[in-house]
C-alpha cells in the first residue's frame, strides 16, 4: 500500500497563511508583473487567479526565500492547501521553471474537481494548462510531470468512463506525447489528444478560444 504522507495542524495553518499572504502580495505593486504575466501572457481571467488562489511571492517568509519574484501555485482541496510550487518569471535567469521547498509532496493539481459527479475528466501536464481547461469550462486535474504519478491514483480515475489526456505538442522531443502516452498506460478508458503543432493547452486556448479547444477533444457540451 502507498504511504500517504498527511500533515501536521501547524503545518496546515503556515500553508494556508502563505498562500493568502502570497495571493494578496500579487495585487500590491511589487506584485503587478506577475499578475500582468498571468493575465496578458496566459489569457487567465481574475476569477481563476482568485479560484486558485495565485500569487506573488514578493515578501517571502524565510523558507521561501528562493522563491523571491516568483508565481505561487498552492495546491488546494476541499480541507485546505497542501502544498506550495513556485513558477519563475520569463526573465528570470535561473534555469529552473519550478522550485518548491524540501520535503514538499506534489500531488494531483486541482482535487477538488474530483468530488463533481461526472462521467469523464481531463488530465494535463501542468498546472497552468489544468487552469486553463478549468476556465473553459472543462473538468480537468493536473500532472507536474509524469514522475508525479502514484500508484494509487489510479483509484481515484476508476470510476470514469473516459480519461482525457491533454498532450503538449510545443518541443521537438515529443515529451508531450510520451507523458500522455505513460499516462494512459495507467488510467482506464484513456483518450489521448496531441494538441496541434507548436502548441500547449494554455497556448492553443489563448489563440483559439474554448470552444476551439472543446471542438478539439470531441466535447460536445
């Protein structure tokens, strides 16, 4: 059996104060880069930054430090946040995108959706591309990468009918498709979708629209 790691009273609190802290910090000045990244680079709209609770990491708590500057994305659930990863800016030198504290445990990107009675879901590679499904109109959990996955989500898809794996297609390794391609392996009534070449879903939302996107995977409501 997996071992779920489940977290202390206190350590739920200093997530949660990080996570508003960090949220309120993205609408103060130092904070209006990110928020115009989120908005006028990702198409994201105020009510899903809100939804999600994203922020600015532009005072940072001592353990945080490396995440000066940087995007908050906590992971919540329906009993709090989990735990805190940190996106950096595109002009930020430091070569890598995400950082998240020692000893943090990633797990699926927006739980929460799982609790909707519903027949199918989408999973994407990535919070920012789960975001942007969520916002047009698509019950979608997120993937931090295909090494994130646990053996025991696979309970947590079983009761689906269908499980849609929303594939980047914007590098030339292809690693995209093989992360969806890893992942239906492990998901029952898999259904993967390459998005078109050079794209991901948050860009192909952002250039298309939702409707393109749900034309895209076959949605028909």
């Amino acid at each position: 059996m997996p071992t779920i790691t489940r977290l202390s009273n206190a350590v739920k609190k200093s997530l949660a104060r990080r996570v508003e802290a960090y949220h309120q910090q993205l609408y103060d000045p130092p904070g209006h880069a990110q928020l115009d990244y989120l908005i006028e680079e990702r198409g994201l709209t105020p009510d899903t930054i809100a939804k999600f609770r994203l922020g600015c990491v532009a005072d940072p708590v001592e353990s945080d430090e490396p995440a000066r500057g940087r995007i908050a994305i906590p992971y919540l659930t329906p009993t709090g946040p989990v735990s805190l990863r940190f996106r950096k800016m595109p002009e930020d030198p430091h070569p890598a995108k995400y950082w998240q504290p020692a000893g943090s445990t990633l797990t699926l990107f927006n739980t929460p959706v799982i609790t909707e009675p519903r027949d199918w879901i989408c999973i994407t590679e990535g919070e920012i591309d789960c975001m942007t499904a969520v916002q047009a109109g698509l019950p979608a959990v997120g993937l931090p990468g295909v090494s994130s996955w646990q053996d025991h989500y696979y309970a947590i898809f079983n009761g689906y009918e269908r499980v849609l794996i929303l594939a980047d297609n914007d590098d030339k390794a292809g690693q995209g498709a093989k992360f969806a391609d890893q992942v239906a392996k492990k998901v029952p009534g898999p259904a993967v979708f390459l998005m078109p070449d050079g794209h991901d879903v948050n860009s192909f939302y952002k250039e298309h629209g939702a409707q393109a996107l749900k034309d895209l995977l076959k949605i028909k409501h």
